[in-house]
C-alpha cells in the first residue's frame, strides 16, 4: 500500500495543482493524509474539493495549535497505513511517473528512504530555472562516491529534500520523535537511513520544486555573487552555525539506538574540537583548522570541503565566533 502524507499551511495559491499531479500518477497511490498547520486561507476547502472526486482514501486533519514543519509532517506519516510513504509539501508539482520511479528503488528490501532530483521551478511551475541536485552540490563526482557506499557528505549537511522522498513507514516510526533542534524530518531520516545502509538517491528529476517567495525551505539564489555575499556574511557577523550543527548532527545520531553502523572514526572528534575553536585563541584555532584540511578531515567530514575549511580559517584569525557558543553547543 503506498500513502502520501502531505503537509499545509496557508497554501490555497497551489494545493490544487499539487493534488492533481498526484492523483494523475501512472502508478496509483493508495491513500493521501493531509495534515494541516492551521491555515487562516481555504487551503482545506481546496482540498476537499480536490480530493472528493477521486476513488483514492483520503484524511484530512487539522493541528490546533499548530505543531511546525517537522512535527506536522512527523504526524502525518504517524497517520499513513501504507508501507511506503511518499512525503509531498503543497506546492509543488509531481511528474506523472514519480511514483513508478521511486517505487523500483523499494524493490531492494534494505531500502529504506529513496530520494529524487527535481527541476526547480518558477512560481508559474512551468520555468525551469535550475536543477534540485546541483543546488545542494550534490554534483556527479559526489553521486558516485554516494553510489560506492560512501554516506559521508550527509555528516556535513544534507542533499535529501522531503518533497523528493519515500520512505518505509516502518522505518520512520523507529526515528520518531524527530529532533527539531536544527533539523528538518528529510534531513533527520535521512542521516538515518544512511546509518543503516539504507539510503537510495534516484536518478531522474520527478517533481517540479516550484520556487515562489513563500517557501518555508526554498533554494538560494543570487549565482555566485550570492554565494559570495552569504560567505562573507557568516564570516564578518560572527553567526557561522555550521560547526555547531555538524556537532549536533553527531551526537543526535550518536544516541540514536536505531543505528547500526558505526559512526565515521574520528567524526565526533572533529565536530566537537571544531565546535570549540573559540577556546583555543586564534593562533591554535588557525593551526587547528590548517592542520585538519591538510589531513582531509575537512573533506571527510563537512559537506563544503573549501568553504568551511576557509571560512574556519578566517574566523579563526579574526577572532569571530558564533554568539553565545557555549549555549549553543549540544
């Protein structure tokens, strides 16, 4: 049985083409779950109209108070009775073979998460202006290490978007309840997915991620200007929190007994002394850093090899660090 479970908020503007494409698939789904966050606009309304006319099962339920991103979705796979889970957010748009697609990769019974590349699209869903995959860095070279067995691009962030993704329901229970301290539900099933040997990129962009301002997680633009300005942001404002997340990352899937690989040797080491560089003063904090790149730790354990490695360099000669990093230290 295949569910999809689909979270709303205020999305009355593109619910309906959502739902369509969904229901359009050349590989039925078996049951839609819809759990909204509390929408003030006629979000539900669209959705029943939508969805009365189809033979498919379907559940619509409503969160008062709101529960957020990560735990609306965490109900709304909670509710799902199929075996497979298809995550979808409100506004995007799937390919009629999305399904068919996703659903060859569970073929393989240690599959247990499988995730898709999608075109992003402009507001209007039709502009192609990008490739999901590319904006994550997840580039072929990486694909291929990924493909190799080799999940540790995800210690340092993550490529898995939940409007791309399946998951065994089963599965997802075991990781529930979701962290929601600086994760997101695809980013926290998929590192554990990963930690089992379980996680299964699909070729093939299967939706259409479409882009309209009022995306709670979207894509950042601006080429590399932008890229660029970002850099230099986090370096002079002193706010980088990339090396308190990977921390975080490794102690949330440390404890987690679900596990059943090993963590990285020498992962948690370097996310907690990278996670202290504030303490060593700034000529040990940039040895540190030098040190660690020239050894590859940096390309092994963080997801932007030449960016954090730089960024840590610099803020470590300036002296910057993030605010209150003792608190924000896991």
């Amino acid at each position: 049985m295949i569910s999809v479970a689909i979270c709303t908020y205020n999305g009355e503007a593109y619910l309906a083409r959502q739902l369509e494409s969904i229901l359009a698939q050349t590989r039925p789904v078996d049951e839609i779950v819809l759990c909204d966050d509390g929408s003030s606009d006629g979000t539900l309304a669209v959705a029943r109209q939508v969805l009365a006319g189809t033979s498919v099962r379907w559940a619509i339920h409503r969160n008062s108070p709101g529960l957020g991103v990560v735990k609306n979705f965490q109900r709304a796979i909670s509710l799902c009775r199929g075996d497979i889970v298809f995550t979808s957010d409100q506004d995007d748009v799937w390919k009629p073979e999305k399904v068919a697609v996703m659903m060859e990769a569970f073929e393989d019974p240690a599959c247990l998460l499988a995730f898709s590349d999608a075109d992003i699209t402009a507001a209007d869903g039709q502009t192609v202006t990008g490739r999901l995959w590319d904006s994550v860095y997840f580039t072929p070279a990486r694909r291929a290490a990924f493909d190799a067995g080799n999940y540790m691009l995800l210690c340092g962030g993550n490529v898995v978007t939940g409007a791309c993704m399946a998951v065994r329901r089963a599965f997802a229970r075991e990781c529930m309840p979701f962290p929601t301290d600086g994760f997101l539900h695809d980013d926290w099933l998929a590192l554990c997915a990963a930690s089992r040997g379980g996680l299964r990129p699909v070729s093939g962009r299967l939706i259409g991620y479409r882009q309209h301002g009022g995306n709670v997680v979207g894509i950042r633009r601006g080429g590399l200007w932008g890229k660029v300005c970002r850099w230099v942001s986090r370096l002079t404002d002193g706010k980088d929190r990339n090396r308190f997340d990977c921390l975080n990352r490794a102690l949330r899937l440390e404890a987690w007994p679900g596990r059943r690989r090993p963590l990285p040797q020498g992962w948690l080491d370097f996310c907690r002394q990278r996670a202290a560089l504030a303490q060593k003063g700034r000529p040990a904090a940039a040895a540190w850093v030098a040190r660690r790149a020239l050894a590859g730790d940096y390309r092994r354990f963080t997801a932007l090899t030449v960016g954090c490695a730089a960024r840590d360099f610099l803020m470590a000669l300036l002296g910057t660090s993030p605010d209150s990093a003792g608190k924000d230290t896991p």
